[in-house]
C-alpha cells in the first residue's frame, strides 16, 4: 500500500464512495500487476440517512501516498481506518467493535484451510445481498474444488428479502475467507466455521433488532374483538 503514490487527488464535494472509487482506479493504473488496492467503506447505519445522504468531502493534494489520502479522507468525513493485508477499511465508530471481532476470527480445520489458499481473482458486488453474495462465493470453491462439491453454507435465520442489507465492494485476488469476512462484515452477519461447513446468521445486534421488527409486524395485525 505504501508503494502507491497518488500524482493528483481533486474531491470537490465529492461523496465518499466515489472518493474510494477514484483511489480504486488510481491505485489499479499504478500497479504493474494491475490488482491495485482494495478499498472498502461501510455506512454508518447507526445514522437512518447515511446511505442516502454520505459524507462528502473536498480535498487537493498531488505527489501524495495513498496512506496520507486516506487519512485525510478519514479525518473529513469522521470515518476510522482498519488496514488488513492490501485492503483497507473505512467505517465508522458506532461500528468498532463488531469490525474488530469479524476481523480477528481465524477459524481453523479443513474448511477454513480451503478458505484461507483458495483465491478469488476478481469481485465486484453492487447493491447486492448477503444471500447473492455468498451465493457467488459458494459458486467459486465449487470452481476451485478439484472435487467440485466446493464450500457448503448455511444461514441460520430466514431473515425477509426487504431487510437485507446490500453490499457493495470491489476486490482482486483475495483469499475466500476474507471475501466471506467483508461480506458479513458489510451484511453485520457473523459466521462460525465448522468441520463441514461455514454458518452465518446476523449479529446479536442485528437479531434484537430482527425480533422487535417481527414483532412489530405481529401486533399490526391484531384485531380488537
């Protein structure tokens, strides 16, 4: 990451997931292996308008390294940084601990050793769900299994189609393990690897507040003798 020097930076109000998609671009031109680096930001969904409305910023720099942009770009728009191999991560603070905990899980066995040496070359998901996501994940250890019965993944909740959370990121060549551990992560979905499978279902904080929505729908339909 230290290697990309970025020759002109113009953000003029620019909303912070073009941002990152201009340094996406910028750091694949750079680089002669034409990976570049991945960069992903997560929303701050303790804020209801943060997907609609995201922090903008404006900032001129030129001869810069991507380091220093990205610092930058942190301290505009109050996001933090969390850097994992050639990926950095944009997220917000009311997301702290759950990004720590997605991130410092490192399963072992048969199954998460197929996760960590198995590649993905390229990704791109745009507004797409956890269940698409893994979906696309599940088709390449299929691919990449010389067996063909790949990676089994089960969801533990039958969470409603309308209260997904889409996922939109852009990667080259990541192991599988971190292209399931952005998606949950993105998803706030935690997954647990076993001897034959990986489950997923939404984090504790996401399911209180799955119970309260189901229950929500229950009382809307009660009628009053």
């Amino acid at each position: 990451i230290d290697r990309f020097v970025l020759p002109e930076v113009q953000f003029n109000q620019t909303e912070l997931p073009q941002a990152i998609e201009f340094l996406r671009e910028e750091t694949y031109k750079l680089d002669p292996g034409k990976k570049g680096v991945n960069i992903i930001y997560k929303p701050d969904r303790s804020s209801p308008d943060s997907t609609s409305h995201p922090p903008r910023l404006t900032l001129y720099l030129k001869n810069t390294p991507l380091p220093d942009v990205i610092e930058q770009i942190a301290e505009l728009t109050g996001t933090k940084i969390h850097y994992n191999s050639n990926t950095i991560l944009l997220y917000h603070e009311s997301d702290s601990k759950f990004l720590q905990a997605s991130m410092n899980k490192m399963p072992r066995g048969a199954v998460a050793e197929k996760l960590k040496t198995w590649h993905i070359p390229h990704l791109s998901f745009n507004n797409v769900s956890i269940l698409d996501a893994i979906n696309f994940i599940s088709v390449h250890t299929m691919r990449l299994d010389p067996s063909n019965q790949g990676i089994s993944f089960v969801f533990e909740d039958e969470r409603p189609a309308n209260e997904t959370v889409s996922i939109d990121m852009r990667l080259y060549d990541v192991p599988i393990l971190d292209c399931l551990r952005y998606s949950a992560w993105l998803a706030d979905y935690e997954f647990l690897v076993t001897d034959d499978a990986v489950n997923l279902r939404p984090a504790p904080k996401k399911r209180l507040s799955l119970l309260r929505n189901h229950n929500r729908r229950n009382l809307s339909t009660l009628k009053l003798p």
